[in-house]
C-alpha cells in the first residue's frame, strides 16, 4: 500500500513538472485586475457568460476601468452540409464569429480580431421539433467555447502590453492632430482666388 502511494505521488510530481494539469484544475488567473465589457447585444448571453466569467477569474468589471472590451458584432450562421434524400435528414453546419476590440483612453483601439466557432450536427427533417432543440443545445455550447477561447487570449494580455500599445496610439493620434494643423495652416495662409468676373455682353 506504502509502494503504491508513493507511485501515485511521484507520478503526480512528474506530471506537473511537465507543466500537465487535470481538466477543470487550470488556473485561470489574469495579469488584468480590472476592465469594462460592453456588447452591442448588452443582454446577451455572449457578453453575459462573458461577464460572469471574468469576475469569477478576478476581474473587476466596471466602466470606470482603464481598458474596455467591446463585443462589436456577434454573427450566428447556418448551412447545410450534406443531404440525404432517402431518410429526408441533413447535415447543418452552425457557426458563430464574435468581432472584439479592446479600447484604451479617449476611445484608441489597442486591439482587435475576431473569435469563431464551427459545430456540425444532423437533423432529422421528419421530427423539426427535435432539430430545433439540438441546435439550440449547440449554440449554448458553442458561446461556451467562444467564452473561453477570450478568456484564453485575455490571460496572454499583461497590462504592460496594454500600456505599450495605448503610448503608441497617443503618438498617432498625435501626428495626425499635427497633420491637421499643418494642413489647417496651409489652407489659410494660401491666397483665395477670386471668382472671374464675366464682362457683359
């Protein structure tokens, strides 16, 4: 019994050397303490699941924090993949893309990209019913993926990386105000041609 304890603990050991975690053990602590989250579907599931989440991983989610991540457009498709004549079913493909920006100060996009996610199931066009049910089902499966999937890139987020990419938006923001007053500039010191006087006929 000693022996077989102390196989289990030594493997146990050996696998987290190797950076192994059980399922559903994987710390899902962030660098980021605090951040707004704001939808275009502001009720949504998406951006509900997505609050909750964040605040369960420690998050401080309110609108006076510093970053803001916005949920710009949640797009929810669906196709047939294949059809059976015979049986009268038919294979679906459901997919869902998730458009996120994360904003800084006076409104600066500091990232943006897109989240997707793909599932395939097959209905029977003899019972609707059911049909409807399943991919329901999927769909919710599915804004859990999608949740996660942001989760994952918020950790690899650092507020260093935010603060880098927020000093670089400045700057830009800056040249262009700059642009615009040279711009301005010239415009004004440049004569204005008066209009032609026609002499009457």
């Amino acid at each position: 019994m000693i022996k077989r304890n102390l196989l289990v603990m030594g493997l146990a050991v050996l696998l987290s050397a190797c950076g192994f975690q059980m399922r559903g053990t994987g710390s899902n602590e962030m660098s980021i303490h605090e951040m707004n989250l704001t939808a275009r579907n502001a009720y949504g599931d998406l951006v509900t699941q997505l609050r909750r989440t964040m605040k369960n991983s420690g998050v401080k989610v309110h609108s006076g924090a510093p970053y803001t991540l916005v949920l710009a457009n949640e797009q929810d498709e669906q196709r047939a993949a294949s059809y059976a004549r015979a049986s009268r079913s038919a294979e679906y493909e459901l997919s869902t893309t998730v458009d996120y920006v994360i904003k800084g100060h006076n409104d600066s996009v500091l990232l943006q990209d897109k989240l997707e996610a793909r599932r395939y199931y097959v209905r029977d066009g003899n019972n609707v019913t059911a049909g409807s049910q399943e991919s329901e089902q999927i769909r919710k499966e599915m804004r859990r993926d999608l949740v996660q999937s942001m989760m994952i890139r918020l950790q690899q987020i650092t507020p260093a990386q935010l603060e880098d990419l927020q000093a670089k938006a400045d700057e830009r923001a800056k040249a262009e105000a700059r642009a615009q007053q040279e711009a301005q500039r010239i415009q004004d010191e440049t004569p204005q041609q008066s209009p032609l006087e026609v002499p009457g006929q």
